[in-house]
C-alpha cells in the first residue's frame, strides 16, 4: 500500500496516532521539491487540523515511478492532490508533476496548487495552466487554507442516500482477489470492466474499502459470502507461498461455492495453474472472453430484461460518489449522475450540477443547473404541477437559484439572471421578488431594484411566521441588506434625499445584522462571515454618510452598536489575537480640534500589533529595493518615497521620519496599555502602515503593522488612512536625518 512505500513521507491522522478509531479518514498526497519538505509538511499540519486525512508527501518527482504506479497510488482512495508552489519548482528546467495534475484531473481528485512564496502565483499559471494557486505565505496563510478545506473539501461526503437503501440497487457484485503487489494490474482491469455499459449497476469490492477499525478477516469473509463471482487477478505473484490470496480467499470461495473466474495479466508458469487448479475455476486471457462470461453472471443475478429506472440510475451515482454498496468511484459517479440526467431526471440534474460547480467548471455546472429548471418547467407545464420526487425536487430550486444568482451577478450576466429567475417563478407560481431586487440592485437599476424591495417587506416577514427557520431568516436577511444597500447607493448617488431616506437605510441595515444574530442561533455556529462582512460594509459606509453630516453623537451611537455587532461573532477579539483582519476600519470621519484629539481618535479606533513572523522574516518579506520603479499616489508635505515594498500588494512605500524628541506614541492592542516609539513609519498607497522600534530598520525584528488593513477602496477607509497620514505629516519632517 501507499503508505508503506518508501518513495513517500507518510503523515498518520494524529487521532489514529493517538490509538482512536475513525471510521473513514481520507487520503492526500501533496508534490513538492525535496527543498520545499519542510513548507510540506506545515501545510499537512494545518490540513489535518480540520479534515480528517492520512498524508503523503512524495520524495521526489513523478519521473521516479515505474509507468501506472502512480495511477494506482492516486486511485487508491486519494481524494485531493496538493502541489507546493515555490520559487523552487519554477525555477527548474523541466516543470516537475505536470503528469500528476494531468492525472488527478482525469480521475475526478481535487487540485490544490498551494503559493508558499510571494509573487509565483502568476508564474505558475503560465508554467501549469491557468490554475488558481492558494496563498500560503504572510499573514493568516493557515487561516486561508482552513477556510478552504472547511468550505470546499469534500463535496461527496454529505451526499444523501434517498428513498431505499442504494446497496440494494447493485444487483451484480464482484469480489476481486489480487496480491497487493498487482495493484496496478487490478486498476486496470476495473477501469475495463467500468467502460462496459452493462455493468453500471455492478458492485465491485477489493480490501481499499476496509474501514478503520473494522476486522480485517470478518470483512473480507463476509464480502466473498454476498457475491456473486470471485474475479482473480493471475500474476505469478499468486502462487508465493503462505500469501492471504491462497490461504484464505480462494479456499472460502470453494467452501461457500462461489464463481472464480481467473483472469491471466502476466504470463504464468502452466504447472503452478495445474497445482492449484481446484482453486482457479475458468481462466481467460483476453477481455471479450472476460465480458462475456461477466455477462453472463450479471443477467442470472439480475434477472431477465432487468433495466435500472432513471432513479435507479441516479442512486446508483450516489452510490458511487459515496461509496455506499461499492468502491468509491466519483468518475463513475458522475457519469451515472449524467446518464440519468440526459434521460430527464431533475434531480440527477441538479446534483451534478453542484458536483460540477464545486469542482471548478462553474460553466459546465450552471448549464446542468439550467437544464434541471427547464425539467422542471416542463414537468409544471405538462402535468399541471409537480409531485412525487419532483416535488422534492423543486425544494432544492432555492438552492440552485442562489448558486446561479451569484455566479450570474458576479460575472454581471443580468440578462441571464432575470431569465433565470423567471423559469424559478413558472416553477414554484410565486415571483422570487427579494433576488430580482437583488439583480436590479447588481445591475445599477436603483430605482427598479427600490420600487421591487419596497412592495414585499410584509411578504417576507410573513414568509417567516408560517415557515421558521433558516431558510426564512437568510430570505429575510438578504431582503433587508439588499434593500438597505439600494438606498445607501441612491443616496451615495445622490438619488434619495439623504435627510428623508437615512433613517431608513439605517432601519434596513440593522435588521440585518439583527437577522444574521438571530441565523446564527438557529444554526449553532460562530458565525456566517461573508453575510456578517458583507452587512457590516453598508453600515460602515452609512456611517460615512453620518460623519459627513458632522453628527459626532450620531456616529458613535452607530460606532459602538457596529463593535457590538462584530464582538457577537468574536471578530475583534479574532483580530487581537492575531486571527485576521476586521472587514473594515473603524470609521472616525469626525471634526477634531487638536492634533491631540485627533490622535486620541485614531487610537481608539486602530490596533497596532506585532507581525507574526519569525526574527529571520522581516529581512526576506521587505527587501530593500533601490530599483523600484515609480510610486503610486500623490506625495506632498514630509513624506518621501523609501526603497522598499509592501509585502502585501507589492507596491513602493512612503516613508516619514521624525525629528529626534517628536516620535509618537504607538500603542498595542485595543487596551493601550504598552506603546513604542518609532523614528519613522512606512505607508503603502493601499493603506498598509508598519513601524519599528527606535534603532531599528524596517527589515529588523520585531515589526509592527496597523491591524486591520486599511480598505482604501472604501469611503471609510480612506478617511481614517488620510487622518493618520495628517498626524505623521504634521510631526514628521521631510529634513530629518536620524541615526539608527
């Protein structure tokens, strides 16, 4: 097996190490140069932190496997292939794995490529394709890479088993008996008995199905009882003496009168057949031999003129994907899922959309989606209504219609999205008026988008009184942030009055955020970031809005209820612990009379916190460039342009130094009970701020960065960015020279 190979650094799930069970722990195999080890293996870290999964790291490239090795290995349950992208593995002559990616593509495994350097991504996606590569390195690479092992992995594993147990729809089963050591050759000969149509509802079972934990023997024993054809693998392997093969499988299979058909892959010696002749039952060495007896087998199992209904189909694809009643086999999966679907099945349809989504082919996944809402448009049509498993399937409509909106709206297909929602309409006889809202809205229709919003509060209110739950409540929270963003944009255009429209912006948003606590208890988790980010950006720009208006009493009250919002959902707290970033600053676009006051602001609404780097790190992450070309952004009173970059968006800093005695205070955390004195500070044209301590350089250990980022692209953002700008500038001087 794989993890006793030596060409492999094999990383056990730290549960199993610990001596407990799991009942099913998953498999990745990660590429990278022998130099990129150690980065490797702190990715299998954090990997194993939130998905239960063995590891292996591989020794070398693939060009060290012997032809179809590497074929078996990934076929042996490895659900996802990760690949270390780094300075490295670009910079060698030939492109090392490309037969890796090539191969976890064709057999359906997830693609992982993973940046641990800065600046390669763009590289990588000229050398290996226009791959998306996840950045691992700098601040919360582990928390990126969490995030996407949590929300993406594994889109198989929750899969349903509906209606009657899916094993039982598998009415042909084969047993395949091989020595470990031919497991390329049993791949092989699977994938061929897989092409043959007629076997799509054949189970076939080989010890790769074993769960942890279980009784080998008892599994095994029990699997050659419930077939109905032993399929041996013959290499000259299977005549060592004392192997599991001749001592137990083939001997239960003559005690329980089993069908051994032996299928010869290597040449073999005639006389070690002739000895274990009682053993072997036919042998064949040709494939349309193979059919043909395999064939036969399956109609006496499965009866007379028995053929799977398009249900059955699409169970039987479930099954697959699941590997319930069979080896797991998402290629098979899929192509089951797609037999169905091309027969008229909605509900095959719908889910191989969603496989196909997730994967990466959202074109691809959104036409199965499409065609699932035409189904069902003309199932309505011609019966008159839906019933039966269309009417199961027409609870998933919602689901689909948010994947196609989102995906519509983000490519701007608003055309496309009206015209989807209108099939949803047809289909459930009621206008899903909150997502054509929101499709005006995307769209710059403001006034459709309000006149649409503004006819339907009672609706949804109502919608969730006579059906609680999740569901109601995200209808309710994209009905009131939707809404709320329509009138801060017309007000931001000058569209609505903003004297008469405020108050109701402001109503709407905070019916949001309410909405989302209240989905949060409903749904016991920490949090819906991307619903309690993208809310807290309209109230963070209504705030805006309130501070032009120089309320200050105002925009506290907003401030301290929008830092009551995040503190629901442990952000801030996140934030001091070094977990992240806020959505946005804090705005504080206030009048002030002082340049104290101004600072006693800033400080109240910044934290200032040290780099989570090692002491080696900052001289790699701020090289000193004197050949930076250009800068970016207006420069004017004491700033000047430095040598080096941000780390982050790669862009030159500005620099401000400070006459000796005039050095500010910067203090950490949101306590402000330590502070530091820097001579001068760094400020990059996208808002990131750093500083060091006096007598040090910006490549010195530690460094400090202003946490969160600056969102310069934000209206709030920029104010506060401008206002610690006007501080430094205005204690900075452009002719101080200080020594260290």
């Amino acid at each position: 097996m794989a993890g006793e190979d030596k060409r492999f650094y094999y990383m056990e799930h730290p549960i199993k190490e610990a001596g407990r069970q799991l009942r099913k722990t998953e498999r990745v195999y990660i590429c990278c140069c022998p130099e990129d080890t150690d980065a490797a293996r702190e990715i299998a870290v954090t990997i194993q932190q939130v998905y239960q999964a063995d590891i292996w790291i591989s020794k070398g490239s693939e060009s060290s496997f012997e032809e179809g090795y590497l074929e078996a290995v990934l076929r042996d349950g490895f659900t996802m292939v990760v690949l270390v992208v780094s300075s490295s593995l670009l910079n060698r002559p030939e492109p090392p794995f490309k037969d890796v990616l090539k191969l976890a593509g064709q057999l359906g495994i997830r693609l992982l490529p993973i940046a641990i350097d800065p600046g390669v991504s763009a590289r990588f996606s000229e050398v290996y394709g226009h791959l998306q590569a996840l950045d691992f390195c700098g601040e919360g690479s582990e928390e990126r890479l969490k995030h996407y092992i949590e929300n993406d992995v594994d889109l198989y594993i929750e899969i349903e088993d509906k209606g009657p147990a899916i094993p039982e729809l598998f009415s042909f089963h084969i047993f395949m008996s091989y020595r470990k050591k031919n497991l390329v050759k049993l791949i092989e000969l699977m994938k061929t008995i897989r092409q043959w149509n007629e076997h799509l509802d054949t189970s076939i079972w080989y010890d790769d199905a074993l769960i942890e934990g279980e009784d080998y023997d008892d599994q095994i024993l029990e699997q050659i009882k419930s077939s109905d054809v032993i399929l041996l693998v013959m290499t000259p392997d299977v005549f060592e003496e004392g192997n599991y093969v001749l001592v137990n499988e083939l001997p239960d299979a003559l005690k329980f009168g089993k069908r051994v058909i032996t299928f010869i892959t290597e040449e073999t010696v005639p006389e070690d057949i002739e000895k274990y002749s009682d053993f072997m039952g036919e042998i064949v060495d040709d494939t349309d031999t193979l059919r043909m007896l395999l064939k036969e087998e399956h109609d006496r199992a499965a009866g007379p003129g028995h053929k799977p209904t398009d249900e059955d189909v699409y169970k039987l694809g479930l099954g697959y994907l699941s590997g319930n009643g069979t080896v797991r086999d998402y290629l098979m999966g899929e192509k089951a899922l797609d037999q169905a679907a091309r027969s008229g099945y909605p509900y095959a349809s719908a889910r191989l959309g969603q496989i196909l989504f997730e994967k990466g082919d959202p074109e691809l996944g959104a036409a199965y989606m499409e065609y699932t809402l035409d189904l069902l448009c003309r199932v309505r049509q011609e019966r008159g209504g839906l019933k039966g498993i269309e009417v199961s399937t027409m609870s998933t409509a919602g689901n689909l219609m948010r994947t196609l909106l989102f995906y519509y709206l983000g490519n701007d297909m608003y055309l496309t999205a009206w015209e989807m929602l209108h099939k949803v309409e047809r289909i459930v006889m009621s206008p899903p008026n909150v997502q054509y809202g929101m499709v005006y809205l995307a769209a710059g229709a403001f006034e459709q988008a309000r006149r649409t919003f503004a006819n339907i509060e009672e609706d949804v209110i109502n919608f969730q009184k006579i059906n609680p739950g999740l569901r109601s409540l995200l209808e309710k929270c994209e009905y009131y942030a939707n809404y709320g963003e329509t009138i801060v944009c017309m007000m931001k255009n000058g569209q609505l009055e903003v004297s008469k429209n405020f108050n109701r912006g402001r109503y709407l948003i905070e019916a949001a955020m309410d909405s989302i606590a209240e989905m949060r208890s409903v749904v016991a988790v920490s949090g819906n970031e991307d619903l309690v980010y993208n809310v807290d950006r309209l109230y963070v720009d209504l705030i805006g809005i309130a501070a032009d208006s120089g309320n200050r009493e105002l925009v506290a009250g907003m401030l301290d209820r929008e830092e009551k919002f995040l503190d629901a959902f442990g952000i801030r707290e996140a934030v001091m612990a070094g977990r992240g970033n806020l959505p946005h600053f804090f705005p504080v676009g206030l009048r002030y009379d002082s340049i104290e006051e101004l600072k006693r602001a800033l400080d109240s609404r910044t934290c200032w916190s040290e780099m989570f780097v090692t002491p080696e790190e900052p001289a790699e992450i701020f090289p000193l460039q004197e050949d930076i070309e250009g800068a970016f952004g207006d420069i004017d009173g004491n700033a000047v342009i430095s040598s080096y970059q941000c780390p982050f968006c790669r862009m030159r800093m500005y620099k401000m130094v400070f006459p000796e005695g005039n050095d500010p205070d910067i203090y950490l955390g949101r306590d402000l009970r330590y502070s530091f004195n820097p001579a001068r500070v760094f400020m990059c044209p996208k808002g990131h701020m750093y500083a060091v301590e006096k007598g040090h350089r910006l490549t010195d250990y530690p460094v400090f960065m202003a946490s969160p980022v600056v969102d310069k692209d934000s209206q709030l953002g920029r104010g506060l960015f401008d206002m610690w700008w006007k501080y430094f500038d205005s204690i900075a001087d452009i002719n101080a020279r200080r020594k260290e």
